[in-house]
C-alpha cells in the first residue's frame, strides 16, 4: 500500500501514514499543492516554522511509461510568497514511487542549531545528524554519499546557496550520472535550508515496486504513447537533436529573444551559442549530444558538454540558461557560460532567476554587459561564499534591482522572466501574468503555438486568442505535472490524436480506473483553482496578476511590439 512519510524537525520525530481517500487519487504538483493549501497558512514566513516541504512522485513514476521519472516538490515560496511547486528529473522520483511513497512531508524547524540529514527506505523515514559535509557544494556532496552509502543511492541536497537561505537556492536531484537535475524555482532550497536539512538519501532495496492494475491495458497504451514521442517533430526530432537549446536562432528570428536585460528582441552573437553551435561543440569535445535527466527518457533532450580538453563541464544545458547568461547578458562564449552554468549547479542557485539577475545586475552597473569572466567571479566568490553581496545577487533578479534603484527589473511576483519577450510573444506574457507561482513559462507554454506551431497557430504578436490559449494549457499542464511525464509530452499531446488518450490509458490500467479527457481536464482545474486561493489567502488579488510596466512603455525591436493587455483582459483568464 501507498504511504505517508511525515518528517516533524521540531522534535525530530518520524511517522508513517495511511493516504487519505482525498489524495489517492493524486500525485505530482496535483498532491504537493493540495498538500501545501491544506496544511500550510498561507500567511506564514516561508523560511518559518509553519512551512512545509512536499516531496510527491506523479501518477504514472515507477511505471514503464516513457518520461514518466518527474519528482514534484511542493512549499510556500520564499521568493515569490505565493505557493509553489517545481519539478525535476533525476533518479529520486522513482525510488520513491517504488518505494510506495505517496509523499515526503518535512514540517518544523529544529530547536538546535545543529544540521541533519534524512534517509528514505522500505522501513520508512529517518532523522540524522550531519556535520562533515556542511558547507560543501552538490557535487563533492553527491560523491561523498555515494562513498559512504553506495553508487545507486538517491540523492536530493542542497548547496551553500540553500544553507543561506538564498531566495535563488534550489535543490539539487542526483541524475542517473551522478550529476545534476535541479527543482530549480522559487527558492524551495531555501525552505531546505530552513529546517536544517543538509540532504535527503533514498535506499530502494526491497522497494515493493508499482503496482500495475491492468498489465496489458497499460502495455499497449505505453507503446502507442512512446511511439507518438518519438514520432512528433519536436520531441522526436529537435529536441534530441539540439536539445533545448535549438530555440536560440528560433526565437532571435521571432525578434522575441530578450536581450541587454531585455531592451532588445535579438542578439547579435546568437549563431555563437545557438542549440547548432552547441551541438557541433558537443560532438567535436566528445561530449554527448543526446542524453536523457532520468531512466526511461526518451525524448533525450539533454546532453553533456565537456571542455576543450574533454573534461566535463555541465550536463542539461538548457535553453533558459544559455540565453539568460548569453543574449540578456551580452555574453557569446559558450565555454564561460557552461562554466557558469557548472558553479551554479554546485553552490545550488536556480540558472533562470541567477541569469536575469545578472542582466539586472549588469544594468545596476555591478559588472559590464558581456564581462563572463566577473560574472563567474561573482558567483564563485561572492554568492557562492554568502558575502554581503552575494546575498542581494542570490535573492534574485528583484533582490538586485530594489537594492540598487534599477526600474527595468523583469519579475511578476517577484519572480524573474524567462527566456521569451511578451512583448513580441504575447501568449508567453499571459502565462507569465496569470501563473500561481510567479513568471514560469512551463506553466503555460504557449510556444508551441505562437512560435513552433504545435496545437495550431495563434500570431505571436496579436493578441486575438491568447487568453484562451494560455489558460487551456496552464490547465492541461497541471493536469501532466501531477502526473509524473515531462512537459514536453505536450508537443504529441496537441498533434498526435492517440497521444492524449493513450496517456489517460496508462492512468486507468495503472490503478485500475476509468477517467475520461474531461476528468483529466477538471483535475488540471482543480489544481490551478487551489493553488489561486492560496495565494488570495496569502493576501495576493488580480492586481499581482501583472507584467512590468516597461513591457507598456518601452517598445522592443525588431518589431516595435510592446505589451498592450487591458487589466480586464488580463482577468479573463480566470473565468473557467
């Protein structure tokens, strides 16, 4: 039977729990959010007592379905002070789905000021206490554990980021390379950081695995699934071709690729750190051009980049944080931003909101646009040692422009933007106003629409359909980070007629239940619906439902485009 592991760090008490009827049916973002709204008041300090940290793999994690290895990590954001969930690949989520662990809730604080650790297995969950890796970056953490406890260990830590409870800090997931995958986003390292909790170990030995109602149903569904992956063009081709990086000449033609701390819509240097230059570099190093961020990934679209001496450098290179450190910043060297990218997976700081903090940081006169070699300074000597000003740059991109007077600070909720002008790409900005959790473009990633035409074509630049296009996909993707796929299931999802219902196939053979696309719908809903009243409880309104008013004022070439939503039209979003 599925569990509940309850962590109290108050009294460094454990227990295992009965799943209530109201959460069986969920999992991922669905269970951490009903989670958090249930048990957390949504007015509590989010590094205080009162918040809590849930761990939940999705539906589907620990099946054979492909893509189905996401962990959902679940609190009341610190940097945004709405609620927040983040998800990531890496090799926890399924231990603990194998484990039959439903959810990992952490509540407390400790009374002493003293680090611990947790150790997750098939007897349940316990407390220790840790000295000799505090301090230390994720990965010397990662190598220690596997010294200690062995290679096929699951391992969630945090880096000196979240030790000072930096606004920036993630947590960090062990991959099945003993890298890194981060629950980047909204300071959750943090909240770790908080309750004193240095790491998280998982022993799956004995696991009972998952339990699968229907083997048969769920065969042939899984293998009409996977085929509509790898049949698609984006997932099945551009994504594991050039990962997803090939939206950097993409988005530069579109004029929407945010540049010089988004005052232009494309940068100059963009063929240096395109997702082609980064594929040529990667295969001419000898790194690995294909590479999946958990087991049964087959959409591939990560890869490894060495130096150019062969030595590896990062792993999961991703678009946002190429085009943070690149085009926001003026930076068109691959190498220093790989770097960049190295340090920040080590000290545990998310590589979107560290990106646009930089090109904050770059306007505030801190460093010059396009000087990498401070920007790794900065990182290695001052973020990453907790000087006073590494604390203002690991607070974020708001953290730097309110320290230091700056107006074109690009955050909704406190939250950096990403990657995608709303300006030239409007549906984008609609997700980035409306979303629960601050400026997140997977919440609702109208790319596929506006710019690669996956699910039809809705004109970047008109505002004609972008409510809805956004709003229908904020709501399916509540719907799929509950249960366990990654995102970009989405691209078949929208053009594949077989994909959809063969993913809703596996959740009814896997338990042994008979949803429909509109159950699935009504779950996206359900989520969406509470996390709003959390964050209204939190004392959030409509009014926080808004992008910079630079967006309004300040035209970005090449097409003159500026963000021209009414406040009313900006509210529809919410009348479903």
């Amino acid at each position: 039977m599925d569990k509940i592991l309850r962590v109290n760090m108050t009294d460094l008490t454990t227990r295992t729990e009965p799943v209530p009827a109201a959460w069986a049916g969920l999992g991922g973002r669905a269970l951490t959010s009903t989670i958090v709204a249930a048990e957390v008041p949504a007015t509590c300090h989010a590094l205080g007592e009162n918040n809590k940290l849930v761990f939940a793999p999705g539906l589907l994690t620990g099946t054979p379905a492909a893509n189905s290895g996401r962990l959902s990590a679940g609190a009341k954001s610190p940097l945004t002070g709405t609620i927040k969930e983040s998800n990531a690949g890496g090799t926890a989520a399924q231990m603990l789905a194998r484990l039959g662990v439903k959810a990992l809730i952490i509540e407390g604080l400790p009374k002493a000021d003293k680090w611990y650790s947790l150790h997750v297995s098939k007897d349940g969950v316990t407390v220790q206490e840790e000295s000799e890796l505090i301090g230390k970056g994720n990965f010397a953490v990662i190598e220690a554990l596997e010294a200690r406890l062995g290679k096929k260990t699951g391992i969630l830590t945090i880096g000196p980021a979240g030790e000072l409870k930096m606004t920036a800090a993630n947590i960090s997931v062990k991959d099945p390379d003993s890298k890194i995958r981060s629950h980047g986003r909204g300071g959750l390292g943090a909240v770790m950081g908080s309750k004193k909790i240095k790491f998280i170990t998982i022993n799956d030995e004995g696991a009972p695995g998952v339990k699968i109602a229907d083997p048969e149903k769920f065969k042939v569904a899984a293998r009409t699934f996977a085929k509509a992956l790898l049949d698609h063009p984006v997932s099945g081709e551009g994504l594991p071709t050039y990962g997803t990086n090939v939206l950097v000449n993409i988005l530069n033609e579109a004029g929407g690729l945010p540049t010089k701390n988004f005052t232009l819509g494309q940068f100059e240097g963009h063929d240096k750190i395109s997702g082609e230059t980064l594929h040529d570099t990667i295969v001419a190093r000898g790194g690995k051009p294909k590479h999946g961020c958990h087991a049964g990934c087959i959409i591939q679209c990560s890869q490894v980049y060495h130096d150019k001496d062969g030595k590896y450098v990062t792993s999961g290179f991703e678009y946002e944080t190429i085009w943070g450190l690149g085009a926001d910043c003026c930076i068109d060297n691959l190498d220093d931003i790989a770097l960049a990218d190295n340090i920040m997976d080590d000290i545990g700081v998310d590589s979107i909101e560290t990106a646009v903090m930089f090109g904050v940081a770059m306007e505030a006169g801190i460093l010059s646009f396009g000087d990498s070699k401070e920007m790794l300074r900065l990182l290695r000597d001052e973020i990453g040692t907790g000087t006073p000003l590494g604390r203002i740059l690991g607070g974020g991109a708001a953290s730097v422009g309110k320290a230091y007077g700056v107006t074109r600070v690009p955050v909704v909720k406190n939250q950096a933007i990403p990657a995608y002008d709303p300006r030239s790409v409007k549906g984008i900005g609609i997700t980035y106003a409306t979303s629960t959790m601050g400026a997140d473009h997977t919440s609702g990633y109208t790319i596929a629409t506006n710019i690669l035409n996956v699910g039809g074509f809705v004109d970047p630049l008109k505002k004609d359909g972008q409510v809805e296009l956004s709003r229908n996909l904020q709501i399916a993707t509540a719907a799929v980070d509950s249960t366990g796929m990654c995102i970009f299931v989405a691209f078949p999802a929208l053009d594949i007629p077989e994909c959809l219902p063969a993913l809703i196939d596996m959740i009814n053979a896997r338990f042994g239940i008979s949803l429909t696309g509109d159950d699935v719908t009504d779950l996206g809903k359900q989520v969406l619906k509470t996390e709003r009243q959390f964050n209204i409880e939190a004392g959030f309104t409509k009014e926080h439902d808004r992008l910079p008013e630079f967006f309004k004022t300040e035209p970005v070439a090449p097409h003159n485009a500026v963000w021209d939503f009414s406040d009313e039209e900006i509210d529809e979003f919410w009348n479903f």
